[in-house]
C-alpha cells in the first residue's frame, strides 16, 4: 500500500505537500497577495512537528511512484462550533493531488484518518468549503452532516466554511 504513517521527521514533507495542494486546489480563488499572506502563515514546519511528536495528532502520506501525492492530517477538534470540544476529533486536511483523483486516493487516505479517529474519539468533525460540492458528498458518504458554518479567512478574503460533523459513534 502506498499510503504510510507520517512522522515527525516528514514535518517538512507534510507543510509542502500541504502548500502545493492547496495552491492546486483553491490558488485561483484569490488575489496573490491573498494567497501569500495565507501560506505565510498556515502551515508551519516547527507546529507541523511538535503536532507530530504530541502523539494528538496523525497523518498519512500518500506516495505514488516515490513521489508525495496525497495527505491527511487529523487531530482535536478545533473548530469555531458551540458544540466542538477539543476531545472530539477533525479531520483537519485531506488532499490528493488532482493528476490522482478518482482512484480511490481519497477514500484509502480517509479511511485511514477515520479508523483512527474513531478508536479515540465518538464524534467527529471537518470544515469543507461552501461550494466544494464534490467534497461535501464525499464526507456525507461517512456519515457527516453539517451542523454549522463559519468564515475561513485567505488574506483579506474570507470564504464560507461549512462545519460537518459526525454523530457520536459510541465512546471510543
């Protein structure tokens, strides 16, 4: 299976794989100076590591050929919910790259994530974009709705964020 564990030591692997797929995914969505001012700040190496080393946190990496082309990264939840607690679990990111998709990448990945999460936690959750259709029928297939919603700041952008959740799967 090309999919493996990541680890602390793939920290720098994880931030730019993270870059380059959301770039990929959204970059065309906002002005450059949006853009920037966002990958400035969201994925660093150092957060990215200590994360890894908490033992809270996990993701796994998906390598096709020798090369990085997927990920997901799950840990406590912290979106802006009323409902959130930070022993539930997020789904935080889950990304293929677009020469990958529909093969099955995404699915492998999440299950992944989700197999692990639900060891540990009852309830689930993940932010996805407002008019990420596709993404949104995909997390609905495992059992997520959405509970409420909230802004996902880009720069000076900000988009709509619609936070899904899965209902309590009894305690971990």
């Amino acid at each position: 299976m090309p999919i493996r564990q990541a680890t602390p030591t793939d920290a720098a692997l994880l931030c730019e794989l993270s870059t380059r797929t959301f770039v990929e995914t959204f970059g065309h969505l906002y002005r450059p100076e949006d853009l920037a001012a966002y990958l400035a700040v969201a994925y660093p190496q150092d957060l990215q590591r200590a994360q890894l080393e908490s033992g809270d946190y996990a993701a796994w990496i998906l390598e096709l050929d020798g090369e990085p082309a997927g990920f997901v990264f799950v840990g406590p939840c912290g979106l802006p919910h009323p409902q959130a607690d930070p022993a539930d679990g997020e789904i935080k990111r889950l990304y293929v790259l677009a020469a990958h998709h529909n093969a099955g990448w995404g699915r492998a990945l999440m299950d992944q994530a989700m197999a692990w999460l639900t060891a540990r936690t009852a309830r689930q959750w993940l932010g996805v974009w407002s008019e990420n259709l596709g993404a949104q029928r995909f997390y609905a297939r495992y059992g997520f709705e959405r509970v409420g919603q909230y802004e996902f700041p880009v720069g000076q952008a900000r988009d709509l964020e619609y936070i899904l959740r899965r209902p309590a799967q009894g305690a971990p």
